[in-house]
C-alpha cells in the first residue's frame, strides 16, 4: 500500500536570496532548505503502526516513541505526541476527522520533528478546543507543534482554528504539498523561526494573519520564503471592507484617501494584525500563484524580495511594504486595491510587470517603517515613519501606476534608468505624478506620465534625458503609445483615469528627434521633441516647486 512521491521539482532551482537572513550564503540552494523527510510522503501500511481513531478508549491518543504511524478514522479527543528530543514523529492521516474538545486536535508536545503526510486520496479534519493555559503560553490552535513541523503529501486537510489559530509551530514550518485549507479565528498558518512554502494549493482565511513568523531576537530567524505552489488569503473583511472615492474624472476624489474604513474588524481600532503574509524578519517570494484579499497588506516584512511568481493583490493598506529594503526583480504583481502600492524605506525595481492602483502613493521610498504597518493619512492618527531618506530606483520592467496621491514618491531621490514606466495622478495641491524631496534623474527607460488639471507638478528638478509635456486628452482605459520617427514603439501605458496633459521621455528621443503619442488609432501628439520645461499650450508643465511627501511631513 502506497503512494507515488511527490515531485517538488525544485532541485535545481538556484536563487538569489541577498536580503534574506538565512544562515547559507548570499547566492543559496532551497533545497539547502528542508530535508528529504520534510518532502518524502511515501509510506507503507508494513512499516507503520495503524491506529483506528474508531476504536479509541477514553479520547486521547499519546504517541511517544519515532517512527510511522498511519490514522484513519473519527475522534472527539487528541493526538499527543510527547517523544524524546531526538525522535522524528511521522502521523500519516488516511481519512480523520478529529474534534478536540480542549486545545489542539494534534498537539506535538516534544520531539525533534513533527511530520504529516496527507495521504493520497483521504479527506482529514482537524478542529481544536478551549485553548491550554501552560504557564505563561496560550496552546491554541488546531495543529499545534512545540517543534519543526513538516507537511506533505497530495491528499488534504482542513483546519478549523476556532479558538486562536489553524497550524502552528514554535520552530521551523515546512509547507511542502498537499490542498490544505485553513479557516483560523486569528493566525492563519503560525510559526516562529522559519516559513517554507514549496508547493500545494493553500487556502487561508484568517482573522488575524495569513501566513506570519514571530521571531525576531536571533539572526537568521523569523523568514519567510514562498517557494511554489498556490496560495489564496483572505484576512478580516478583506479589502472591500474599505472603500475608495471617485471622483467625476475616473480617479480618485479629494486626497486620494479613503471615503470610509467600514467595519473591518482587523482595523486599527482593535490592534489586530490582518496581513495576507507577514514576515518578522526577510520575506522572499520565487515562484508560484498568490491571491490576496487583505484587510492590512498583502506582503509586509523587514526586507521583502520579489524574484518570480504571480501575485494579485487586493489591500486595506499596503500591497506591499518592507520596513527596510523593498525589491522586484522579476514576476507579475497586480495591486488592484490599496492604500499604498509599493512601501520601502528603499524601494528598487529591477524587473518584472507591475500594475498598481492605489488611493494613495504608487511608490512610496519612504526612509523609514510604518510600525504596525497599517499606515494610512488619518487611519491611525498618522505615520510613524521617520528620516528623510530613501530611494526610489527603477532600472527595468514594465511599470503602470494610477494613484490617488503622489505616482512615485520618495523622501529621498528617485533614479530612472531602464524599464517602461507609466504613471497617472491628478495634479493638487500636495499631489503630483512624481514627487521628489532629494534628485530626480532619468537616464534611461521610457517614462509616460498622465496627469489632469493642465499641468505637471511635482515634477521640477527632473534631470537626464530629454522630458517633455504637453497637452493631449484620453479616457480611462485608453492605452497610450509614445513611437518614434520609425513607428517603432518605445513604451506602452493604459491609464485607469482620465488625463488631459503627457510627459514623456525615452532615451530614442533627444532634443530634436521626431515622435509620435498615440492611443488607438487616434494621434495625441506628433512632432519634436524640445525638452520642453513648459507644456504647449502654455501652462507651466512642472509646478512652481517640488511638492511634499506625505511620509516624511
């Protein structure tokens, strides 16, 4: 009696993990990350000890001896393991369904490693009871590990955390395959050293965190690393429980901020943490599919490292925030709904497709952390952020921005050097497409921004290639194409609102050289590029002074 092991497909995979605080080396193998135990779910019924849940006596089932033991069947009680420190304890769940009436419905109380396969084909249940008072710690969740925890396997598990959280570790916690669907009246997946997700298809909702680490007084602790497979989350009331304005141009009323919090349980009223992934030191994500609808942000971590992956995100706050370093190398990143797009003290783009719409900042380099990271204008009587540092540097990708606020903003400089970048924002007071406090340069990639009100603030001080504005009216939706005197497209960008003033900049056009600015098949612009520190018709194209951030105000 088995079943085929899984292929995890990951042997060969080499990542650059530079900001990540793992004990290997900057350049870092995954599989360097997790044994062959944590990842093997083969098993034979010949090898294993078979407990029918069934036939249980008096509600509790206590394993404390290593090795292989395969359960299947129903049980109001527990599964305790309580082994020596250096016993590996595998539980093979062959179709249980265990309802504990106190604390975990599998409490791992001492051993080296927990393991769960989830047998092929079998459906597992796990629901926890009263949380255990153990002296100064609340046991409360449903899968519950003192030690390592590893989950394998290709059958699937729901946990119903309706006490405190789902699954929980207080070491390392392996996510290595399997469906496995959490439903938690706080955390959804908990654990204190380390987060590995591999591969399966996890689906989490959770009153507090999706997925989180805790540790953060030992180096090399408390990361986070999304390494495959299908994550879906949902935290609080999700996004929708609060609300942007529109106004009558497409965009987004007054500041850009927020009409109403709604009744979102995990706001900042009650101190609740509601991010879909949060790491308490570095977070990666590599490869994979993630789905976030997130009452607070959809990524939040110390540094946070984005090399591949499709991400889609909807956020009560941040889509994305790293206290420290913020940076895409590669993948596909869909804010649909945020405060804030991108929030770093340093924010770097290297590559990748990114779309964001925010009420707020697009791009925030703010020089410095938001604390609990439910920044927001008002929300929770203002930022913690401090310093007027940060960079904003875009060297590559393919980059389009509609926000409420300022479209890129830094309490430091910003750096244009490579990549398309598209940016709309309305032009008020405060507010502009790219606002700067330190340098502006662009020198390099194509730069096309969209604004209304006839004018392009915020912009002053831009340096490098040769940037024009001029006026040129488009609809929300409209994709906006800047071609040179060849036809040849040198970038591309749909705005979601309405815009009656472009600038552009490409390095194809220097002073003097002829483009043409097209949507559809409709020309908004054809002629020569002049460096123009004007628009055409007249207006002063950048503003009369560089404009705030709001970050660092």
């Amino acid at each position: 009696m088995k079943n085929k092991p899984v292929c995890l497909m990951l042997t060969a995979l080499v990542i650059m993990l530079s900001s990540l605080t793992l004990p290997a080396a900057a350049e870092t193998d995954v599989t360097t990350l997790y044994k062959n135990k944590d990842v093997d779910d083969t098993w034979s019924l010949s090898d294993a000890q078979l407990i029918d849940l069934n036939a249980v006596q008096g509600g509790v089932v206590t394993i404390s001896e290593k090795g292989d033991y395969v359960l299947q069947g129903t049980l109001n009680g527990q599964i305790v393991i309580e082994a020596s420190e250096e016993d590996k304890v595998r539980l093979i769940l062959n179709g249980v369904a265990i309802e504990s009436p106190q604390g975990p419905a599998i409490y791992e109380k001492q051993a080296d490693k927990l393991i769960v396969t989830l047998a092929a084909g079998a459906e597992n249940a796990l629901t926890d009871g009263t949380p255990i008072i153990d002296a100064d710690d609340t046991i409360g969740a449903a899968l519950y590990a003192e030690d390592d925890l590893s989950i394998n396997g290709t059958g699937s598990l729901t946990v119903n955390g309706t006490q405190k959280h789902g699954i929980q570790s207080k070491a390392d916690l392996i996510l290595a395959s399997g469906s496995i669907t959490v439903t938690a009246v706080s955390d959804g997946i908990r654990a204190r050293n380390s987060l590995l997700v591999l591969d399966g298809d996890i689906r989490v909702t959770a009153g507090g965190d999706g997925l989180t680490t805790t540790r953060t007084d030992a180096e090399g602790k408390g990361w986070i690393v999304l390494a495959g497979g299908s994550i879906t989350v949902r935290t609080g009331e999700g996004a929708g429980a609060v609300r942007v304005s529109a106004n009558s141009k497409g965009g987004f009323g007054g500041r850009g901020g927020w009409d109403d919090w709604g009744s979102a349980s995990g706001s900042s009223d009650s101190g609740v943490s509601q991010k879909a992934v949060k790491a308490a030191t570095d977070l990666t994500v590599l490869v994979g599919t993630y789905v976030f609808d997130c009452a607070d942000d959809g990524l939040h971590g110390v540094n946070v490292t984005v090399s591949g992956g499709t991400l889609s995100i909807q956020s009560g706050d941040d889509g994305m925030h790293a206290d420290k370093e913020m940076t895409v190398n590669a993948g596909t990143i869909d804010i649909s709904q945020g405060y804030e797009g991108l929030e770093g003290e340093n924010v770097t783009v290297n590559g990748g497709t990114i779309r964001i719409v925010s009420s707020d900042d697009g791009i925030n380099a703010s020089g410095g952390s938001d604390g609990s990271g439910f920044g927001g204008w008002g929300r929770s009587g203002g930022f913690t952020a401090s310093g007027s540092g940060g960079m904003l540097t875009i060297s590559g990708g393919q980059l389009a921005v509609t926000a409420g606020g300022d479209g890129l903003d830094s309490n430091g400089s910003i750096s244009i050097t490579g990549g398309v970048t598209g940016v709309w924002a309305a032009t008020t007071t405060g507010e502009g497409a790219i606002d700067f406090n330190g340098s502006g340069t662009v020198s390099g990639g194509t730069l096309i921004v969209a604004s209304t009100g006839g004018v392009m603030r915020d912009t002053a001080g831009l340096t490098g290639q040769s940037i024009m504005a001029f006026s040129a009216s488009g609809s929300a939706g409209e994709a906006v194409q800047v071609l040179d005197a060849n036809g040849t497209v040198l970038g591309s960008f749909t705005p979601e609102s309405a815009f009656d003033t472009l600038m552009i900049s490409s390095p194809q056009l220097q002073t003097g050289s002829a483009f043409t600015v097209q949507t559809g098949s409709r020309t908004l612009y054809s002629g020569t590029m002049t460096n123009s520190t004007t628009t055409t018709n007249g207006n002063d194209g950048f503003g009369n002074g560089r404009g705030r951030n709001r970050r660092g105000w």
